[in-house]
C-alpha cells in the first residue's frame, strides 16, 4: 500500500511537522564521538535546516557526547516556536567512545535530565527508547515494563511530551501502543531493507509516526552506492533528472502519509539537496518499476 508523497507536513504524535526533519547525529566527530572537526560548520547546518523549513530535529545526549546537544543550543536557543526536539535514551558511551547498555529505569531518568540539560528545554517534545532487541537481543538491562514505566512518569512529571521507541521488533511496538501511548517509531527501514515492513503496517494502524533510520540502507547492505547501482533505482533518477538517494527517499515518503524523514549531513549543500526531496513526485510507473527493487536484509 501507499499513499501520495505530496503533502509537505505530516505529524509527529499530535504535532504538526515538515516531512523532512533532521538528523543530528552526523554533527559529532568521527564515529559520532567528540566534537567535529569544523564546529562553526556544524552550527551552520543547523541554522540553515531552520531556514528551510525543518521544525524536527533527532538528537542524543550520547551523540559526542553532549557535543550534539550543546551545537544545537549554541546554533538555535532560544529556539523557534514550533521547533520539535527528539531525542533518545538506552545507551550510554564509556571513555573510548563504545556504545553500551544504560537502560535501567534509573538510568532512563538521568539521561533525560542530561538531555534537558544540554539542550536547555524544561520539556522535550518526544523521548525514544532505544532497545537492543533488535541489534543485541537479551541484551537490554531492564524489563520493558520498567522502561516504558519509567518515561510514563517523566512524562506525567511534564518532563517529556511524548514516548516513542527505537531499534524494536513488532511485539515491543504492540505492548507500547497498549500501555503507555507512543508519539513514533525509529527503526531501520529504506527500499533497501523493508524487513521492518509489519512495524510499518501496525503504525498506520494505530496512526503513530514512523521514521526510518537508514533511509538509504545501511553501510551492510551498500548504502548509497548500492542504490545508485540498482537498475530500477537509476532508471527512476534519470527519467526525474535526480540522484539515486533523492529517489530513495521519495519511496519512502510515498509508503505512510505518517512516514517522517530525518536526513543526516553536515554539509549545507546536501542539507539543501535532501529538502528538495518533497518536489519529486513519484507515479504509479515509478512506483512498479521501484517495486522491482530486490530488498537486501543483512544484520546491524
């Protein structure tokens, strides 16, 4: 099934957004940890989405960490009215830059409180809980009750709006949805990888916002490069005079009115080329010849 790409704002929770929001992720420096190498660049990029539209912004106080957080506040507070900061918890990094499990409900809390703090919000407007079910099954270090319990009282303490939950499988969505409400989620997903497909279908039900990370697919399956040298994917390009990418995300607009982007870069240039993506109006023949595309699932 799909659905026109057409319209230029969708919905995070109940809140109005742009289609094409951002994601922050690549501000940080190398291997998302300390600053970049360039900061006044970094500052740039955030100040331009603004302009052109952007009113979504994905972050993390793990992304640096703090780095990410602190561009932001320097590049935009006080922020623009409407302007929807996320960002996630679960994960913290040790001092040679490693991911681990931080997910106990004590751990939760704090890191919400980190992110208030580095980004200077009273409120953040939707808070995702990154599991590690998908990528390191049975390594998540608190139950999920506990977790969503844990975000549902921060958010009756008004500390958060909304929940969302990221990098999980279709019975964590379910039991989410039933419990505590959730705003979106944030899984891996591109014409590449459609694994996550009955995730999507259970969001359309429920009318939760879905946003794909790995919109391009991700560095297993070939990222860009494999799109650009996928068949259908360059023929659609070439008819529309657009980069294989461009193509790619325009797919994923046209698979969930409630499908929001959040392209990553930190160079203005393809900041500026990823928000052109709402101008590609993909057909119905776009769309078969798209169908063609032989999907590449390969484990995070």
């Amino acid at each position: 099934m799909t659905t026109s790409s057409s319209s230029t704002t969708s919905y995070l929770g109940d809140k109005p957004v742009h289609r094409i929001g951002f994601g922050a992720m690549q501000l940080a420096g190398p291997g998302v940890f300390g600053p970049p190498a360039d900061p006044d660049a970094a500052r740039a990029v955030l100040r331009r989405a603004v302009e052109l539209g952007v009113d979504h912004i994905d972050t993390a106080q793990f992304y640096g960490p703090d780095v990410v957080n602190d561009l932001i506040r320097e590049a935009l507070h006080p922020y623009p009215e409407g302007l929807r900061l996320v960002t996630k918890v679960g994960a913290e990094r040790d001092a040679q830059g490693a991911w681990n499990p931080a997910g106990r409900p004590e751990q939760l809390t704090a890191q919400v409180e980190a992110n208030l703090r580095s980004l200077d919000v009273e409120r953040i407007d939707l808070v995702n809980l990154r599991r590690q079910e998908v990528d390191h099954p049975g390594a998540d270090p608190a139950p999920l009750a506990e977790q969503l319990g844990a975000l549902a009282d921060l958010r009756d303490a008004g500390k958060i709006d909304m929940i969302g939950v990221s990098s999980v499988g279709l019975d964590t969505v379910r039991t989410a949805i039933e419990t505590v409400g959730i705003g979106e989620v944030q899984n891996a997903f591109s014409i590449l990888d459609r694994s996550d497909a009955p995730v999507l279908e259970l969001c359309r039900e429920h009318g939760v916002s879905y946003v794909p990370y790995f919109p391009l697919g991700s560095a297993f399956t070939g990222g860009p490069a494999a799109l650009a040298a996928d068949s259908h994917v360059a023929a659609v390009a070439a008819k529309h005079g657009v980069t294989a990418s461009q193509v790619a995300l325009a797919w994923l607009l046209a698979q969930y009115d409630r499908l929001l982007l959040i392209p990553g870069t930190s160079s203005v240039a393809h900041l500026e080329e990823n928000m052109t993506v709402l101008d590609l109006q993909l057909d119905d023949d776009d769309l078969a010849e798209l169908a063609q595309v032989v999907p590449v699932k390969v484990g995070l």
